[in-house]
C-alpha cells in the first residue's frame, strides 16, 4: 500500500514535467517541422471559401462507380455561356454540353479524362514514381488548332520541403519551392518562363497556419501582390478575406466571405469590392443526392447569374 | 541601294541552295519533335478516355461490361 501512493504522487509531478518538456521540444526542434502544403494550394483556405463554382443555368451531374477506384461521370449542362468581347458589355450565347467522364482513381496513379459534346478534352494524369516524386499532367485538347494546352509537373517532396518544376506547351517552364521554417510559417518562392510572350516572373510566397487560423501572402514581379487571412471560429463556420492588389496597373479587389459547413449543406457566400455578390448552397437531400443553388450579382456590371443543379451520386 | 539590293539577293540565293541541300541538326529537331507533338496530341485526344476506360475495367474487383451502359 506504502508502495502504490508514491509512485501516484511522483507519477503527476513527471507528468507535468513532461508536457512542459515536449513543449519546450516543441518550439525547438527545427529538425522536426512538418511537411508544408504544395505551392500551388497555398491559397486552399480561402479559394474555398471565397471562390466557390458558380455557374448559370441548369447541371446535372450523375456520377456511377464500377467499382472501388474505377466510375463514369455524366453531366449535362444547360445555360448562357459568357465569350470575351472587347466592349464592357459582357456577350452570352445560349449553349447546351453533355460532358461523359472516366475517373480512375489508385493510390499510385490518378487519370481523370472529360469529353465534352463539342471535342473537347480534359485530361488529368497523376502518378507517384516513388515515395517521393510524383509527375502530373494536365490537358486541354481541342479541335481547333493552336487552344490546346498542356502542362507536365514533377514534384519531390522531401522531409520539411517541397519542390516542383513544370514543363506547358508554348515554351513555359517553371519551378517553385516552398520550406516550412517553423512549425506554423512556410516561406516559398517560384520562377517561370514563358517562351512564347517572352515574359518571365518571379514570386514569393508565405503562408502562416494555426488551429484556428491561415494567413497568406503571395507577391510577384507581374505586379500582383495577393493576401488572405482565413479564421476558423468554429467546426461549422469559417469566415475569409482576401485582397489582391496589382501595383503595376493599379487594380485592387477585397472581399470578404463565409462558409458554413453544416450537416445537412454547405452555404458559402462572399462580397466584392467590385460590387459582387456571390453565393453557393450544396443541401444534402438524401445520400447521394444533392441540390446545388448558386447566385452571383455583379451590380456594376449588370450581370446576374443565377443557376440550379441536382448532382446524384 | 542598288548594290545593297543585289547584296542582298545574293545572300538569299546562296541561302535558299543551301537549304534545299541540308538542314542544320537543330533545324531537323524541331521539325521532328513538331512532328511528335501533333501525332502525340491526336493519340491522346483521341485514346485518353478509352484508356482511361481500359484500365479501369481490368482493375480489381472486375466490372462487367453491362455496367458502362446501364444507368443502374
């Protein structure tokens, strides 16, 4: 009995000393830093909070799966499509696409292909060489001569870094790093070329992360200089606000949003400096089946989109 | 000028016999790997999907050949 209390009394104390330990190993050990999020995912936060995929008119996606890593996408998509002209009126055409999808889906190697009615192809290869390298490749194919693109990009990550170099048609290249310098800031820079414009830039990047909260900051030679500052408040809701600022042509534009993730939908909105308001609901119906409502007020430019969709699957 | 004028067609003269007799390594390259490019691009805009469908229908556990097409 006289031996089972000390050890109790001596077991607190080494405890406490313990955490005390870890945290102070903590702060310290810089050999030890967590892997950073790839590059182009440094804005992740707020993209999806602040951008989500609005479009007009009528989507419907049904997506069946064969088996595990294996399944066919269906969509069909009714509604104004907007094509650049020159005016500040913006010019919408009607259109029509069924899009057939084949995703397979593998630990080691990702294809995702799309058709469109119209021949047009997207295409998405993802491969792990090794533990450490992966190369991925993106496609866009069309008929017509000269708009198609393709981009191929080697990734190694490495134990508290992550490096990338990318290959795209028209003579692009370019290469970016990012390294976490402490457990919660990683700083990253990127170079590129692009052959075809004969332009080249350079960028850095940071990224600072909590619990609770993710603040980013991306400044480029062509001008742009880009933050963010996401808050998590709580499981359900996070609010984000973003700010872009282009220092060579003097263009500047700040919104804020939310995004509620609730059990049954999702509900993210967001306002504009432009005079944009934009917002999205995913309602959950029934498994597998859910309803999509999105909404995008343009006042200046007097656009209003407004579509519905039902994605089953 | 008109001694510049005849300079100059020489030069083009010299270049273009020259041309159609041999093409520098670089040149033959670049027509070459064009040339790769675009039969590259057809064959993947053409057999991505299929390949895609191929893969996918030999994979573990294997799905039968009804299931592409039925919406079921």
């Amino acid at each position: 009995m006289a031996g089972i209390v000390p050890p109790a009394t001596t077991a607190v104390p080494a405890d406490v000393s313990h955490t005390a330990h870890t945290k102070h190993d903590e702060k310290t050990d810089y050999m030890n830093l967590p892997c950073p999020i790839p590059y182009e995912e440094l804005h992740r936060e707020a993209l999806m909070s602040l951008k989500p995929e609005t479009f007009e008119g009528l989507r419907f996606d049904f997506s069946k799966g064969l088996n595990q890593k294996f399944s066919l996408s269906h969509s069909v998509i009714m509604g104004p499509t907007e094509i650049p002209s020159q005016s500040a009126e913006t010019i919408k055409i009607p259109t029509a696409h069924y899009e057939f999808g084949a995703n397979f889906i593998d630990p080691n190697l990702m294809l995702i292909g799309r058709v469109l009615t119209d021949g047009r192809l997207n295409a998405r290869v993802k491969g792990d060489l090794t533990d450490n390298l992966t190369v991925k490749a993106n496609a866009q194919l069309t008929n017509e001569p000269h708009m198609s693109h393709g981009m191929f990009n080697f990734d190694y990550k490495g134990k508290d870094f992550r490096s990338q170099f990318q290959m795209g048609n028209g003579a692009l290249f370019g290469a970016n790093y990012i390294q976490s310098v402490t457990p919660h800031l990683s700083l990253g820079g990127e170079v590129f070329w692009a052959g075809q414009h004969r332009k080249s830039g350079i960028g850095y990047a940071a990224r600072y992360e909590t619990d609770k909260m993710v603040a980013t900051g991306q400044v480029a030679n062509t001008g742009i200089v880009a933050l963010s500052y996401v808050q998590k408040v709580s499981d359900k809701v996070s609010l984000a606000t973003d700010f872009m600022y282009n220092y060579l042509s003097r263009d500047v534009t700040a919104s804020v949003g939310y995004d509620y993730i609730l059990r049954q939908c999702r509900l993210r909105g967001k306002i504009d400096s432009n005079g944009c308001t934009t917002s999205y609901l995913e309602e959950r119906l029934n498994m597998g089946l859910n309803f999509i409502l999105s909404a995008e007020i343009d006042h200046m430019k007097k656009d209003y989109k407004f579509g519905f969709g039902l994605t089953v699957g | 000028m008109a001694s510049r004028v005849s300079l100059k067609t020489k030069g083009k003269g010299g270049k273009g016999s020259k041309g159609s007799d041999e093409k520098s390594a670089a040149q033959c390259l670049k027509e070459w790997s064009t040339w790769a490019m675009k039969k590259a691009k057809v064959a993947t805009h053409y057999g991505f999907i299929p390949l895609v469908i191929i893969i996918g229908m030999n994979s573990e556990p294997k799905p039968q050949l009804y299931q592409l097409l039925s919406p079921v």
